[in-house]
C-alpha cells in the first residue's frame, strides 16, 4: 500500500467515524472523505460575527466579542 493511499483511507476512517457521532446512523458506502466532511460541515450554523475591543491597554488580537452585545 503506497503511503498516499494510507493516508486517504486514514481520512477517510476519520470522516467515517465523525459521520457516525454526528449523525447517529452509517455513512453512505461509496462516499470519499471530502464528501463526507463536506456534508457534515455544509450543516454547521454560521458562527455569528464579532468585533474587537480597542484599549490602549490590551492587545486588539486577545479581546472580541459578539457585536452587538
């Protein structure tokens, strides 16, 4: 087995069993790794949008928040 190939079955191990956990059921048989990974992420909501406190004090990078709140 040529280590490209193992690791395309690791992925696909992988995206299988988070089909599993997710979803409650088995993974439809023929899916690749992509397929499976892009159902399953196509389904998460949106995370909502965020803004940045701006202090001299703290670092712009470490300090967000929901916008709005």
């Amino acid at each position: 087995m040529s280590l490209g190939r193992d690791r395309e079955q690791r992925l696909r191990d992988e995206a299988q069993a988070l089909w599993r956990a997710l979803r409650d059921g088995e993974p439809p048989v023929d899916a690749s790794a992509d397929d499976l990974l892009s159902t399953l992420l196509s389904q998460i909501p949106a995370a909502p949008s965020y803004d940045r406190l701006r202090s001299p004090y703290l670092r712009h990078s470490q300090i967000a928040r929901p916008v709005g709140d």
